[in-house]
C-alpha cells in the first residue's frame, strides 16, 4: 500500500501502489505545469468520498511499498490525465484491464 502526504497533515492518504505510480505520473506532469486541480475518489469502506486541491506550492510526496516500479498502462494515464484537464479534476477510478487474447 502507498502513501500519499499532502501539505502539513502527518495523516497520510492510503492508495495502492500501482494506482499510486499512474497518479504520480499524472499529477507531476500537472504541477509540472503550474496547474492547480483536484484529485477525488470514493472512501474504501464505502462511508463517503474525499477531494484535495493540489495546488504546486503545497508539498507533496509519494510513498511506495513496493521497490520496484509497476508497468504503467497508457490507456489508464491517458484516462487519469483527461480527467485531471477537466473542470471536475481527477476522479480517481479502477483501471481497466483489457482481458489476453489469444491468437
């Protein structure tokens, strides 16, 4: 499981650490930018839903469980990234995993 810290909170924000490599992806190349947007998503537990506003002065960092980097999938970044261009922000989502085809 990876972590998100965000600003002053010494409460850390729980992702997994595959969706936590493709929204590190996603939200650099924003802040990257100088763009502010907001990073949404529903509540494990089903009790509510949470949004940030990520904004470049704010500190921010990446925690990962895993030491070494999952394969991204373009599709999903391409999604998060139409999202986080977007009025409502990133709406965080289960990826989308294309089934194998065998040939």
């Amino acid at each position: 499981m990876g972590l998100i810290f965000y600003g002053n909170s010494p409460d850390p924000i729980e992702v997994d650490d595959r969706t936590l490599a493709h929204l590190k992806v996603v939200i650099a190349l924003k802040l990257r930018r100088n763009e502010s947007f907001t990073l949404s998503w529903r509540h494990p537990d089903a009790t509510g839903r949470s949004t940030l506003w990520l904004h470049p002065s704010i500190p921010l960092r990446f925690t990962f469980d895993e030491p070494i980097a999952p394969e991204l999938s373009q599709q999903w970044l391409s999604e998060l990234s139409n999202s986080a261009n977007s009025s409502g922000g990133i709406l965080l989502t289960a990826e989308h995993i294309e089934p194998f085809e065998r040939a």
